[in-house]
C-alpha cells in the first residue's frame, strides 16, 4: 500500500480533483467517505482550521486545500506531471486554477441557484466569458491535452450541466460561451473525465431533490 | 539587465513582497510605480482580468497574482529558494500563505477599521489565535530562518501595527497573541525586513490622513 488515504465525498468536485490527481500518477489510495452532516473525528483532527474535505493523508499526515493537495501529489510522486514544466506555464496555470477556484466557482453557484433573477446571473456570465476567451484557441485550458486547469475546472465541466438540469436555470449555452461549450464537449468526452466523475444519475438525484425543497 | 519589472505601488505590502522574492534572488528588477487612481495602459494589458498590481513583466510575459508571481521566481531564477524544498513542507506552507491572503488579510483589515466594535474584531482574533499557536515553538513560519510563508504575512508583521497606531483601534497585543508579537519583534528586527519595507513614517502618515477623513 502506499499508505494513501483521501477523506472525502464522492459526489464532491473538490474531492474529485484529488482522485484523479492520484489516478494520474497511479498512486493507490483508499477513500474514506465522509459524512459532511457528521464528520469524523479523522477529518476534525486532520484539518482543524477549515474542517472541510478533501484532505489528503500520506503516511498519517494531512494535506489539507484541494489545489495545495493537487501540488502536493505532484511533487511527492513519481509519474506524468499534472503542472506544465515550464515555469511560466506553471505561473499561468497557477493563475486560472485560483481564478476558477475564487471567481468562477461562487459566481457560478450563485447563478445556479438564482431562480432566474437576471442580476444574480451577471457575475457567472462575466467570469464564464473570460474563461470562453482563453479557451478560443485552445482544445483544453492545458492545450491539447488535459491538465492541471481542467482538473481544477471539474465542476465546470461536469456539475454546472446537473445542477442546471436540476434547477431548469440554465446558464452556459453555445450561443454565449462557444468555446466552453467546446471544450466541455471535449471534456465529458474524454475518458479521463469519464473515469474521475460521479454517477451522473446519482448527483442528479441529489440536485433534483434539493431544488425541489428550495422550490424549483 | 534581467528583463524583470515589476509594475508595483511600493506602500503596498503585495507588492512589496514581490520585490523582497526578487532581492532573495538577486534579480535586478526596475519598479514601475502605478498610480491606482490612473492606471496605466501598461497595467491594464498586463492584468486585463483583475487590472491589480503587482504584475511581474519577465522579457515582456506578465504574471499576476503575488502568491503565483512569488513561486514563478522561485522556480524561474537561480538563487536562494524562497519555499522549501521537501514536497510536504511545501505543502504546508502553500496551506498558509493561502490561509493568510484568505482569512487573515480580509479579517485584520475589517477590524482594524471597526472603529473599536469589537464583534468587528472577532474574526481577526480568530485567525490571528491560529497563527499565534502555529508560532508557538518556532521563531518564523520558515523555521529558524524567514520563508515564503514570513514574506507573505508582511501586513502582518508591518503593516498591522501602523494602521492600528492612525486609528487607535489596538488589535495585536502580547497578552492575546504572545508568539505572533514575539514573531512580529524578531520580525521587524530583522534586515531582509528592514530591507524591503516602505518608510514607515510614510505609511503612517497615509493611514492617519485616512483615518482622519473617516472619523477617528
């Protein structure tokens, strides 16, 4: 064993960015589910400050913070690198993962859950059209093959479409966003992705029920 | 010439650590101060998405983001390194860098601008605790000898105690966060901080004309 475990949730992107991190570097892990409703004592004590999954522990001790984690499997295991090797391609995936994380991930959430309000909606469409310029040019964030950023962009990817399938708000459609409607094309397409996400019945379900509560 | 500049404000503590990573490494840089009122063009093509400062031109390529531009010179220039070197305390000093530019900065500013109302203060007392205890048997984050994480907590270490004597609003004290005030004595006494903080009269200065606009 390589004295791997990941405290996490399966159905969380977060958590998903790191089982395909190890997947990438064939590193074996053992996921330990979390109940976020009861957290165990294991992720209490692991991750005192934020109490939050994913971490990461290797030989017992914690790694905690998703893109720190992604890092942190990169450099600790031997395998294909997850960041480019160049440094300044290093500096600007660096750039988009902190940018998706602090600025896509809310406003898309938001919008999601915005019953259709328009204003709730602006903020998702103007991080979501930046993404849509970088893409132009590009099969994925990582050029032609999937990398760190892509990782980083799971819930983009893949989540965005549930939960809008969920909650009949629909936000990122071909019209507005061309290139990300490529690129996620690409991406549910490919079986990296396919091999490192959820069910999709199963989130769907969750989402479905949820909307349902919050009178969708 | 190094081709380095750093498009900067030099009272800015993200800037300033900027220039700090540039002096570990001995790269020549030439600081292009921007006035925020009136930005330049430069600084806008540079960081068309966030249009901040710091941005670092390496041969004319931009990168932004201080936490980024920081692990950009480690990795592109000879010298010193900046983080560590094994993969886990690379990790756990990643962990706190964000923590401080996430949690720490929002908080400490927010209070210290409370005029006084102490559940203003609450979360800096907080976050503060957490670096208080995480100093408790070391005399830097880096260890014995300042690190990445040292450099990015220079609000802390500098800039807090200037903002507290223009508004009289006190938030660090020794009798709440004895390791953090003995890190910030050790800290200031320091010549790599005494070598790469702005005048300190200056600052004062700036933030007491503040304070006075906005009521203290």
């Amino acid at each position: 064993m390589s004295g791997v475990k990941l405290l996490g949730v399966s159905g969380s992107p977060f958590s998903r960015r790191i089982e395909w991190a190890l997947k990438i570097k064939g590193v074996e892990y053992e996921l330990i589910e979390e109940d976020l409703q009861n957290k165990s004592t294991l992720l209490l004590e692991s991750n005192p400050i934020h109490k939050k999954i994913p971490v990461l522990l290797h030989n017992g001790k914690p790694v905690v913070e998703s893109l720190v984690i992604i890092e942190y499997i990169d450099e600790a295991f031997e395998g294909p690198s997850i960041l480019p090797k160049d440094p300044y391609d290093r500096a600007i995936a660096r750039f988009w993962a902190k940018f998706i994380d602090d600025k896509c991930l809310p406003a898309a959430w938001k919008a999601l859950w915005s019953k259709g309000e328009e204003k709730d909606k602006e903020e998702a469409y103007e991080v979501f059209k930046i993404l849509d310029n970088e893409l132009k040019d590009k099969k994925f964030f990582g050029g032609d093959n999937i990398g760190f950023v892509d990782i980083v962009a799971n819930f983009i990817g893949f989540w965005v479409g549930i939960v809008e399938e969920a909650t009949g708000v629909v936000l990122v459609t071909s019209e507005i966003f061309p290139h990300l409607c490529e690129w996620r094309d690409e991406y549910l397409n490919c079986n990296q992705v396919k091999e490192n996400m959820p069910h999709r019945e199963m989130l769907l379900g969750y989402f479905k029920a949820r909307a349902e509560a919050e009178g969708y």
